[in-house]
C-alpha cells in the first residue's frame, strides 16, 4: 500500500513539473512578440485633430498640446491659409525665432504657475478671413513629440429680415431673410413644408439666406413664425409677421393728383406771365401811338403877301398828319 502511494505521488509530481514548463515557456514567447514590435529607441508621438469655430474679430490664442513641460526644445507652426500662400511660425529655445507669415500673428511664451515650466503659443490679436485656414503645429520636448493639426473657421451672426408682400392674386408672400452670416444660417416655419429657399454668397465671404412661403390674404398671422438657427446662437430666433395696410385705388388718385395739381399751377402760372407782358406791351405802344404831335412852328408872314392859294400846302400838310394819327388811334381801338 506505501509503495503505490509513493507510486501515485511521483506521478503526480511529473505531470505538474511538465505543465509549469510548458507555461513559461508560452508566456516568454508573447512577451517577446510583444516587445519586437516597439523599438525601445523609438520616441512616442502624437497626432490629434480639432476644428475651431472662433467669432469674427475676437483675439484668440493657440496652443500645440494642453500641456507645459520644462523640458521643450521648440514649436513649430505650419499655417496652410484656405485662400492664399502659406507660412510658417517657429520659437525655439536655442534657435532664433521664425516668421514668414509677416503680419499680426506671432509666436509668444509665457512661464507657468511654478515659473518653471514654459509654454508656446501662436496669438492672432484679431481674427479675420485671411486667417482661416489649416494650423498645422508641432512640439519637440526631450522624449517625444506632438503633432496638432487646427481647422480655424471665422463665424459671424447674421442679421434677420421679415417682410410681407401682396400679390396680385390676393395672397401674401412671407419673406424671412438671415443676411451676412458665416456660416449659412438655417430658416424654418411653424407651418410646415412648402417654403422656398435660396443661398447666395457674398462678396465678404458671408452668406445669405432667403426663404418665403405664400399664403392665402384671409389667413391669420398670430400663429405663423420663422425660426432662424446658426452655429453663434445658445438658442433660435424666432421673427412674426405683420399685414401691410392695404393701399387702394383713393390713395393712388391721391398720390398721381398732387403732381399733377403741382404741374397745373406751374402752367398757369407760367400763362398768366406771358399774356401779362404781352398785352403790356401792346398798351406801352398804344400810349404812344396816342400822344398829339407837337404844333409846327408858326412861321410870320407879311399880312399883305398871304392868299389863300399859298396857304393850301399848308392845310394838305396839316391833313395828311392828321389823318396818320387818326389811321394809328383806330389801330389801337381795334
């Protein structure tokens, strides 16, 4: 009975002996795959990727990392401008800064709370159109680097219009307009589907955006609303509608009347000087026509000498002058 225990022990043994060599032979395998895939030489590099939205004129600053360390050797931006060429930013702590970009953005630092550790960071005082575009930065420190890339977009709120338009089939068209924005603002109805919309780009890089729905003349306003969303707003903008007061056919008399009454006056006006001056001056020549000739001079004659037939001439004369005064008098009579 002892000899099979011992028989049964030493069996044991073996099998158990056998088994914890074939697990740590397994597990030096893995842990060898494992370290040739990473070279103990190679340093760790990181790359992340982030889209910012920033307001039109704000002053903003850009960081290569959330991180400071005292052990960084340089930052180097690479700016890639949606329009334009591109340049490049650089600070380095024993190499003298870089700049081809050659306007208001550098590259500054500023010491950490412990005034120790040292961060770089690109400052835009501010922002404008030109600067959109792709940041492309990267941090060596000792041991490592890391690689950011930043899309930077310039937003811009824009302004809302509403106006109310009568149409001749005796309905109004709504009109919901959200003008210079960036990007495209986003219009909505109370009422559903059936509006129409356009977008148009302006010339300052904004966009425009307008939509309109018609509806019959007799339909209640109160419950009718556009609702107008964009990236720089905590909340939608709603805009209600009021009816235009309708302009009949009395006010459009009234309105083509006053020029019209303006005219007429001018025009009589304009008569009553022109047969004024020319009656006046039919009177003026009448006045003259009118006026007695002065008495011929009264030459002395012998009383002796005097007959009647040398006086004829005379009375002839004075007959012939008479009768052009008289020819004139009835001229102007007439």
């Amino acid at each position: 009975m002892t000899t099979f225990t011992g028989f049964c022990f030493i069996c044991i043994l073996l099998v158990s002996l056998t088994f914890a060599s074939r697990t740590e032979t397994s597990l030096t395998t893995l842990h060898a795959s494992v370290s040739s895939s990473i070279s103990p030489t190679t340093k760790e590099e990181f790359i992340a990727i982030y889209h910012m939205d920033v307001e039109l004129g704000k002053s903003i600053n850009l960081t290569c990392g959330n991180f400071t360390n005292k052990n960084i050797l340089h930052v180097i931006w690479e700016i890639q401008p949606y329009v334009g060429n591109s340049c490049r930013l650089a600070m380095s702590k024993i190499h003298p800064p870089e700049d081809s970009c050659k306007d208001r953005r550098q590259v500054k630092s500023k010491i950490g709370r412990n005034n120790t550790e040292e961060q770089f960071y690109l400052h835009i005082p501010e922002l404008e159109f030109k600067y959109e575009g792709i940041y492309k930065c990267e941090a060596v420190y000792n041991g490592g680097a890391w690689k950011e890339h930043i899309y930077l977009n310039a937003t811009v709120s824009p302004d809302i219009y509403t106006n109310v338009e009568r149409l001749s089939d005796r309905k109004l068209k709504l009109v919901c307009q959200a003008s210079n924005g960036k990007p495209a603002a986003n219009i909505s109805w109370t009422t559903g589907d059936g509006s129409t919309q356009t977008n148009s780009a302006n010339l300052n890089g904004t966009f425009s955006v307008e939509s309109w729905i018609i509806i019959p003349a007799n339909t209640s306003l109160e419950d009718i609303f556009c609702k107008v969303e964009h990236k720089t707003w905590n909340q939608t903008q709603s805009r209600n509608f009021t009816v235009p007061e309708h302009k009949g056919l009395d006010s459009w008399i009234f309105w083509i009347a006053i020029p019209g009454v303006i005219l007429l006056i001018c025009l009589i006006i304009a008569t009553s000087f022109y047969f004024i001056r020319k009656h006046l001056s039919n009177f003026r020549n009448c006045n003259k026509a009118t006026m007695p000739a002065p008495a011929p001079p009264v030459v002395a004659v012998p009383s002796k000498m005097m007959e009647v037939d040398e006086l004829e001439p005379y009375a002839s004369y004075v007959e012939r002058v008479n009768s052009i005064y008289n020819s004139s008098a009835e001229l102007c009579n007439v």
